[in-house]
C-alpha cells in the first residue's frame, strides 16, 4: 500500500492501517513527569570498631498524559468512498495523572574486632522500614467540539472517569556475624526476619536464615612451604547456603475480596442499574515465597594470579509459588482462588577462567572466558491430570514445547488422501500444506485429550530456555592505546517464531485482517513450481499450518559483539601545560556484531516481531580529568 494516492492525499483501506497517516493526522499523546529524591544520612563513632548509621530516603515521582484522538477521513482507492478512520471515530480527549510516594529508613549498627593478629570478627544489626503509596486518576471525554484546541471543556460526547488508590509497606529485622582466622578459615551467618502487609497479619512475618564457609587452603603454612606449589597462588573452597523470601507478586491487597462496581445485563425504566459484583474466592493462608538455594565453589590463581579460575555448583529451590488452588465444580460460579501450591527446583553451573599479564615491552593484555548453564523443573503444582492446557505439570522441565512431528508438505490431493485424517486439527487441507505425522497410528492427526499420558501425535519438539550461556571479554593495552571487547551469546535455544513477520502473511481474526510487508525471506513458499519450499502455501487462513511443528523450530543460539571500546590516552607532557591530569579519546560501539540462525527480522535477545530494535551506537568523545 502507497503512503500517497497520486492526488497527494494520504491512502488507507480501512481496516488497514497507514502508519504515516495515523502518525500525521491520528492526534498526539504528551506525557510529562517529575521525579523529587531526597535523603539524609548520620553516621556516629562512639566506640572504636563501631560505626551506628541512620539514613532516611523520601522519594516523589508524579507523571501526566493528556492523549488526543482526532477524526480524519481516509482517501480509498475508489474515487467517493471515502471514510472516516475508524480507531479515532468519534474523536477523544483523555488526561492521565499519577503520583506514587516512597519512605525508607534504615538504621544498623556494626561492629568489627581483631585480636592477636589472627581472629578478625564483624557483627551487625539493624532494622529496615518502607512505605509505598500510589493513586492515578482518568478523565476521557469523546466528540471534541474543536480538534485544533482539544480540551474535556471543549467535547460534547460521553464522560469516563476512572481512579485508584493503593499502598503497601515492609519492614524487617537483619543480623549478620563474620568470622576469619588470619584469612584462612571464614565462616559469615546472616538472618532477616522481614515482614509485608500484602499478607495477613497472621502471614506476615517470616525468618530467612543464611550462612557460608570458606577455606584458603593456599594459605596453610605447610602449602606455603611446598615449593612444588609456589605456580599456585591461590587454592579456596567454599559452600553457602541461603533463604530469601519475595512478595513482589502478590497484590497489595490479594488476602481481601474485593467488590467491584459494573452495570446489569437488563434494562429498567430505560437504563440499566447499577450493581455490586460478587468477590472472587480468596484463600485466607497466602504468605511469602521462599527461594533456598545451595552453592559449592572453588576459587582458584596460578603464576602470581596471572591465571584465574573460578566454578560454582548451585541448586535453587523455589518454594509456596502462587498458583491456582484445587480445582472447584464449574457451578460455582467463581474463578479457583491463587495459593502457595507450587515449587520448582533449578540446578545449574558457573565457570569463568582468566588471564592477565604485561610484557617486557610494556603491552597489557587480557582476557575471560565465562560459561554458565541451568535446569528447572517443576516439582510440585496442582495439575492431577497433567493436562498441557496448563502452563505446569508436575515432572515438566521448564520451557517445554509441544508440537507435532512433520514430513513435510503435501505435494498432490492423492497424498493427502492416502495421508492420516488431519481434519481434527485444521479444515480445507491442499497441496502445499503441512503434513503431520501419525505417532500413534490411529489414522487420524489430533491432540489426543491433551495431556502428558495422552497428547495424541504430539511430543516434545524443543525447549525455548536459554542453555549454555556464554560470553569472553578482551582487551589490551600499549603505549596509550587500549582496545576491549565484550561478546555474548548462548549455545543451546528452541525458537517457535508464531508471528506474522515470520509467516510472511497475516491470519484472520474475527473481521480484522492485519496487512504487514512481508521479507524476502518469507518468498520461497511452496507453488507447483517450488516443491521443496520451506513455507507452506500462502492462503490468511492457516487451517492448521502454523501450529507447533519440529518443521518451523527454530535454532536460536546466537554470539553478539555487545562493546567495542578502542582508545588513546595523550601522554602528560602534552597535556601538563593546559593543567589537565589525564585525557583520553575514545571511541564505543555497541551491537556492532550479530551471529544468528534467525532470520534478520528478529533480534535473538527479543524474540518478539514488535520489539524495539536494539540500535547499533557509535560514540565518540574525550575524557579529562583536571
């Protein structure tokens, strides 16, 4: 579709949109926002090794929208046919306000002793306190009577106004105990005993305990005089374990049931009257989430440190996740009520190995290498039937995909008709369509009763989380020159790209039909003259071709050049005259590099079609220091 008509008015085809137009003619949307941060500190020294420190933060943020949405006609193909745009018909006025308040204080004391030279303690105590409030207020008003000077005054159709107030506050008592001895044996315990009132008060409170030790068996005096390791710098090992709780997804007020204003489905005396909806279900035992997590690591540094290398073995368990309680007779008439009936367990691994050095010449360089991977798997959701109609079932590895197992497209009417029976799953079935495989043989393609135990011809056809995450910095440094670089990617990820960019043509929906501009690589679909294409024939209505196939799993592994850093340092007697201690030029790139499997539509970081493109930055500037 043309931006212009050759008339030079703006084009449009009614349900479809012209961007440049609605961006020239639609109304506009101005937002405006001020941000107030305040705080004070004190800090005392009554004793020697003790400090006492007393802060307070208050904080302001108030933000306001005033969006405008103007008529304007739509010039069609057809000469006479013009229309209103349909999406700012009547047009509309709408103002937004919102303010949110925050207070902190914090308040500890900590105390730090040696004695005889070997044993070094540190203790602290201290309490936290914080309060949030937040409110918003919507005033929308259609039919603006002049769309030059849009106002609510200055509109004459229906009102709406809408608005909320909300808070919530956590304080908590924390302690933490640290021991060494000449640096050799650490032990550190800490505790938080935190509080929320998104809880009932009889929930509110919990206990999070943690602890570590550690030991540099480098600095044993008899690894000390081993001359047969005097390469190995430093040898520690190390085990921690710790107790977290969350509350950030819990409503300020998901203990209480909530009533909510609407309108009757029937009319008397002309209007329809007011009405109370019932409050959903609560369950009255919510309380924290709590995260346990386990890790075993090895830190160790070889030639003066030159070479360093560190691996952690952990294990995460999540437990009391909200998720919906036991399943309730549809009779009720009540949705089944969120409560801590979920866990999952994740284990996973670090690596990280490091070089560093500077040769008689003067040159620095360095550099990194860093591995990490991980696992989830549910361990506990209510799912009795391991129904996949469900997010979890018990057993799952998080970030399964489901799908069916393809043989390709069908290439006549005669193999379709020889084919198993794929009309359970999409109607209208031609050549150049996806073809199924019959795990089961039972002549028919279909979900079975969509669970784990019968999925019908479905399996499992990929994972879509992230695996083998990987990344290695370089650098060096040279008679004032110095280059870095930072890269990053994964080694391992299944990549279902359900979206229209990537199909090259749109479906319909209900009477809406979303027109995009198709990539080239979205061309080689299948035609009697492209038997061997990669996309299924274009037709809107898919009829069963784009449902999950280990056809269109994707690989999404990928590398990035995320920083390139390249600079030059002036030397100091140039500089020395203007009274300048260091200057350096420099230029920085970032996402210069891409290596992926996906197509170039799609950023392998964000999988989503309607993302922002991350932009390639190039900045180039000096650093003084005076």
């Amino acid at each position: 579709m043309p931006v212009y008509h050759p008339d030079g008015n703006f084009s449009g085809q009614g349900r479809v949109v012209n961007p440049v137009a609605v961006q020239k003619l639609a109304g506009t949307s101005q937002s405006r926002s001020n941000n107030t941060l305040l705080s004070a500190g004190l800090q005392l020294k009554p004793l020697e090794g003790l400090l006492v420190n007393l802060d307070y933060t208050y904080s302001q943020n108030s933000s306001n929208q005033e969006q405008t949405g103007l008529s304007f006609f739509e010039y069609r193909a057809v000469p006479g046919t013009e229309q209103l745009f349909p999406y700012t018909n009547p047009s509309s006025i709408s103002l937004y306000n919102a303010d949110s308040y925050q207070n902190a204080v914090n308040l500890f004391a900590e105390y730090t002793k040696s004695f005889n030279d070997a044993h070094n303690i540190k203790a602290l105590i201290g309490y936290n306190q914080e309060y949030n409030k937040n409110s918003n207020m919507i005033a929308a008003r259609l039919n603006l009577i002049n769309q030059e000077k849009p106002s609510i005054d200055g509109a004459s159709g229906e009102k709406n106004t809408y608005g909320s107030k909300t808070h919530y506050s956590i304080n908590g008592l924390f302690m933490r105990f640290s021991y060494d001895y000449k640096g050799r044996y650490l032990a550190e315990f800490n505790g938080r005993y935190d509080g929320s009132s998104r809880y009932p008060k009889d929930k509110r409170y919990k206990f999070f305990p943690s602890g570590s030790i550690g030991w540099r068996i480098s600095e044993e005096p008899l690894w000390k005089k081993t001359p047969a390791l005097n390469w190995w710098t430093n040898l520690k090992v190390r085990v921690s374990y710790g107790s977290l709780g969350n509350q950030a997804l819990v409503g300020n007020f998901g203990y209480l049931q909530e009533y909510y204003e609407t309108e009757t489905d029937y009319i008397i005396g002309g209007t329809r009257p007011k009405a109370i909806m019932a409050p959903e279900l609560i369950s009255g035992s919510i309380t924290w989430e709590t995260v346990n997590q386990s890790n075993w690591g090895i830190d160790a540094g070889f030639l003066d440190n030159r070479l360093t290398a560190a691996v952690d073995i952990y294990r995460r368990d999540t437990k009391d996740m909200l998720w919906d309680g036991e399943l309730l007779p549809a009779v009720l008439g009540s949705s089944i009520p969120k409560e801590n009936g979920a866990s999952l367990k994740t284990t996973g691994f670090e690596f990280s190995i490091g070089w560093m050095d500077q040769l008689k010449n003067g040159l620095s360089y360095w550099g990194r290498f860093y591995l990490g991977d991980s696992k989830t798997k549910i361990t506990k959701v209510n799912n009795p039937t391991k129904t996949l109609r469900s997010q979890f079932y018990q057993g799952m590895e998080y970030g399964e995909i489901w799908g069916f197992e393809s043989k390709g497209l069908f290439q006549s009417q005669e193999e379709i008709e020889k084919s198993a029976d794929q009309s359970r799953i999409g109607q209208a079935w031609g050549p150049g369509d996806v073809k199924y495989e019959d795990l089961n043989g039972d002549g028919f393609i279909d979900y079975g009763k969509m669970t784990v135990d019968d999925s019908g011809d479905m399996k499992k056809i990929g994972n879509s989380l992230a695996r083998y995450n990987y990344g290695f910095n370089l650098g060096f440094e040279y008679k004032g020159f110095d280059l870095s670089m930072q890269w990053q990617g994964i080694m391992k990820r299944d990549v279902f790209l359900n979206s229209d960019t990537f199909w090259g043509i749109n479906e319909v929906s209900g009477d809406r039909v979303n027109i995009i501009n198709p990539h080239t690589f979205t061309l080689d679909y299948w035609t009697p003259e492209n038997p061997n294409a990669y996309y299924p024939r274009p037709k809107f209505l898919s009829s069963g071709n784009r449902l999950p196939s280990d056809r269109y799993i994707k690989n999404g592994a990928y590398l990035k050049l995320k920083t390139l850093d390249l600079g030059y340092t002036l030397p100091y007697e140039w500089i020395r005259p203007m009274y300048i201690q260091n200057a350096r030029i420099f230029l920085s790139i970032e996402n210069l590099l891409t290596f992926s499997h996906l197509p170039k539509a799609f950023d392998p970081e964000d999988l989503s079609a309607s993302a922002y493109p991350r932009p390639r930055k190039f900045s180039l500037g000096v650093n003084l220091t005076f």
